[in-house]
C-alpha cells in the first residue's frame, strides 16, 4: 500500500555554520515542505536565484532566536487571514530581507532536499512492504 507524502509537514533547520554552537545561540528556522503546485510554480517562473527565494518564502514557517546585529529578537512575520495577498507577499519579503544571501540558498536546499527525503522514504516504505 502506497504511503502519501506529507505536504506542509514542519521541519526545524538550523545553518550548518551554527550547529556547533550551544543550543541557546542556534537560530532555528522552521520550514515545512512544499505540494507539487507549488514546486511547479517555482520551477516554471523563477530562474536560478529566484528559486531559492521562492522556495524558502513559501516553506518558511518561523524562527526561533533569531537577532539582529545588536542582539535584538527579530519577529517573524506570518501571513494574516485580514490582510491581501500582497500585504502578506510584502510580510514574507520583509522576513527574507533580513536573512543573508547565502543563508537563504541554504534553507531552499534543505526545504528541497527533505521533499527527496519524504519521497525516498515513501519509496523505501513501499518496497519493503512488497518484498
């Protein structure tokens, strides 16, 4: 019996760069991954670079600990059931502009590769069950 994927399924993240810190200094993004739609969507309108920011604003959910430069909780701004699609298209800009380039490359690849790891999973499951 085939097993679903969980689209939408939240996943902690934290940047390679901090893993070896304590706990209580690691940012923790939280993420979740994405519905064929949308990885049709991004793959059929962005280029390159526009995959990333694409991917990670439809897959970031959150933040914990995260700071700015003087050490100052930075508030994630979440999409508002009130507010137009562009309002909340603005908020999630808002929270990517202040996550570095390179961080933000990270975070797509993670939100990709958990989508390959839920679909190997998938995979794996259904074959053991066949054998």
């Amino acid at each position: 019996m085939p097993i679903a994927n969980t689209p939408g399924k939240v996943f902690d993240y934290i940047l390679k760069r901090e893993r070896a810190l304590p706990k209580e200094s690691q940012t923790v993004f939280k993420l979740r991954t994405l519905t064929a739609d949308q990885w049709s969507i991004i793959w059929d309108q962005a280029g390159a670079g526009g995959q990333a920011i694409m991917s990670v604003a439809s897959g970031l959910t959150g933040w914990e600990n995260f700071k700015d430069a003087d050490g100052l909780p930075v508030s994630f701004k979440g999409n508002e059931s009130g507010l137009s699609d562009d309002d909340n298209l603005q908020r999630m800009m808002d929270n990517l502009n202040r996550i570095a380039g390179a961080d933000i490359l990270e975070l797509s690849y993670a939100i990709r590769a958990r989508n390959v790891i839920e679909e190997i999973e998938r995979k794996n499951s259904d074959s053991e069950r066949i054998s």
